[in-house]
C-alpha cells in the first residue's frame, strides 16, 4: 500500500471488481472479499443492497468511499438502473473513479467529489490515516472541499428506490438538506453509532426526524427478512446500519424477495 504497488492487485466481488486501492477500507476487502466475517458493516452494506435493489432502481450513495456500496448497487440495478455516489475526500474520491472506469459502469454510476450537509458552501475534512473514519471537521482543519444539499445536488432524479447514508456522525445535516428528495425517497439505509454524538445529535433526533418525512426506523433482523421498530428513545452503543421506509410490508417483499 505504502509503494503504491497494491493497485496492481484486483480483489474480486460477486459481479463487479475493485483495485487494491492504498486505503483501508481496500485492505480489509483484500483480507475478507467474500464476507466469510459477516459481522463486517461493508458485508452488511452489500447483502442488503442485493436483496433490497431492483433492476432500474434509482440509487443514491452519500458517502460512498472507494466505491464499494456503488458497484454493488451497480450490479443489481443493472444498465437502465441509476446510481448516484457522493465522496467529498479527493483522495478517495480519485479511487471512486477508478474502480468505476474499471467496472465500464460510467453509464450508470455517477460520482460527485461533493460533501453533503444542511446548505451550499465549503467544509472541511479530517486526513487521518484511518481514511474510512475520516468525517466533518470540527476545528476547521483538514481538507477544504466544496458542500451541497442534497436537495440541489439531486434536484432533476426521479423517485429514489434507496438513499443511502454513511458520513460518521454526520448523518443529521445531510437530512436536514434533503426534504425535497426524502419526498420522493422509499428506504434510507444509514449508520448509527456513538459517532452521533460528534456532532452534539442522538439517534432519536435521527428517528424523529425521518418519521416527520413519513419514515419509520427498523434495526434487521440479522440476515432474515424481517426487521423491528425502532424508537426515539433508542440508542446505538455500537456500530450498526439502520433502515427507514415508508411501507414496512413491501421493505419486507423486497427483501424476501417475493416484490
């Protein structure tokens, strides 16, 4: 990774590839690409977009690292599919590109090197080394780059199949920029974890806000299709990915793959 040399090396997954890119999120693809660790959130990530996702599905991946959630999407809503990847970083945003060239899926993976929050402006990035846990700054330091709501960056989609969420922490500002697209949106699946508390919100801010949008919050089941409700008075002491939809029934056709 340090030489540069592990782009030579291609880690393959189930209908697309990805270059050993010099991140951390690559290595521990290059160490676990067929999720034999399934406790693994990028695994958990994949599984769902498969059985959720629908050919010509309409996606949107904010915070979308090296491309992983986006090629998987990519391969399950196929070529009259769209998805749309936001990663902020330039660094991983350059591998975004790259495994996105390498898969031939320009027609319909879209990258937008943008961050996501509540209005337009600029914000900046932390540069750890632990580049998968790089997230908004809070003493303005790090890597400037441009922010867009997702209202203005996603204005001209049409209805969304999924909108998925994973920016450390951050998750409260991007919803509070996306009213108009959570209007036409029928699953958010998003990060919860302490993180939140990084930028001074809980999960029940979370859940109530999206149930203002119409949207109950269920925690899956682990990999069955079924899944529980999720309240405001709950918390996320660990990592976990949580969904939000409107229909709790067709969430669950979907997902045992009878819609």
């Amino acid at each position: 990774m340090r030489s540069g040399l592990s782009t030579r090396l291609v880690i393959p997954k189930d209908g697309f590839r990805l270059r050993f890119y010099p991140t951390n999120s690559s290595a521990q693809q290059w160490v676990d690409p067929y999720h034999e660790n399934d406790s693994d959130h990028g695994a958990r990530e994949e599984t769902f977009f498969r059985r959720y996702l629908r050919s010509d599905d309409v996606v949107v991946d904010v915070g979308a690292n090296f491309g992983l959630t986006a090629l998987a999407a990519f391969s399950a809503v196929g070529s009259g599919g769209q998805v749309h990847a936001f990663e902020p970083h330039p660094r991983i945003f350059s591998f975004l590109v790259g495994n996105i060239e390498f898969n031939g899926a320009q027609a319909v993976v879209t990258p937008y090197n943008l961050a996501i929050g509540e209005r337009p402006g600029t914000v900046f990035l932390t540069d750890e080394r632990a580049d998968d846990q790089n997230r908004v700054s809070s003493d303005a330091t790090g890597v400037r780059v441009p922010m867009s709501t997702l209202d203005d960056a996603a204005s001209r989609l049409p209805p969304v199949a999924l909108l998925k969420i994973d920016v450390e922490g951050y998750e409260k500002f991007v919803l509070r920029g996306a009213t108009q697209t959570l209007a036409r949106t029928a699953c958010v699946y998003f990060e919860s974890s302490d993180k939140l508390a990084q930028h001074g919100h809980a999960l029940g801010e979370i859940v109530e806000m999206l149930a203002s949008h119409g949207f109950e919050v269920r925690r899956l089941d682990g990999a069955g299709p079924t899944t529980t409700a999720v309240t405001s008075a709950d918390g996320s002491s660990e990592l976990e990915d949580l969904v939000a939809v409107r229909d709790v029934d067709y969430l669950h056709r979907r997902l045992n793959g009878s819609a």
